[in-house]
C-alpha cells in the first residue's frame, strides 16, 4: 500500500519525472505534445503538477500531462473550484483508500 504525501507548495518539483529533462520539451505544439505527456505518466508528482499548473492559470507548457488546452476544458467545466491542489489531493488520498480497500478484500 503506498501511502498519500502530502508536500509543500514547491517542494514537489524536486521530485518531478521532468526535473532532469530540458523544460522546452514540455513548451511544444501540436503532435510534439503527446510526446511531451509521455514523461508526465509514471510521474509521482503529476497531481501536484497538475493542480499547480490549474490553480495558477498557467497558460503554455505540458503540465501534470495536460496541455494548454486539456486546462482550459477543466477549467472551464469546473469555474467555481476555488483550490486545485485541495481537490486533486483529496481525489488522489479517496483513490489510494479505494484501493487498499480493494486490495485487503482480495488478499
């Protein structure tokens, strides 16, 4: 079972799949994102690169494996979320406790 952590506002890009890669990689157009969200999927900071990105409007780039656009359709969908970070935290935590429970049951 993995537990949930929760970390600092900045302290998650420390630990970013991305870290170590050039940052133009995930500032490209067109096809050359889905091979930018490729580096974004075993990433163990995705929800907080994600929620970052949202709670922050930030406009370009690949982001928790979203680009620019997969943003502007959430947060369009959803204008009254007033934190990210809370909600995809939260989701993450509900998802890890689904699974455990799911895995006791089977084991």
């Amino acid at each position: 079972m993995s537990e949930t952590v929760y970390l600092e506002p900045a302290e998650w890009t420390t630990q970013a799949a991305c870290r170590t890669s050039d940052p133009d990689a995930l500032f490209v157009q067109g096809a050359e994102q889905n091979r930018a969200k490729v580096v974004c999927q075993a990433c163990p900071v995705r929800t907080e690169c994600l929620a970052d990105s949202l709670d922050n409007r930030i406009e370009f780039g690949v982001w928790g494996g979203m680009t620019e656009r997969e943003r502007r359709a959430i947060l369009k969908r959803r204008p009254n979320v007033q934190s990210w970070s809370r909600l995809l935290q939260a989701a993450k935590a509900e998802h890890a406790r689904a699974e455990a429970a799911s895995a006791a049951r089977t084991a």
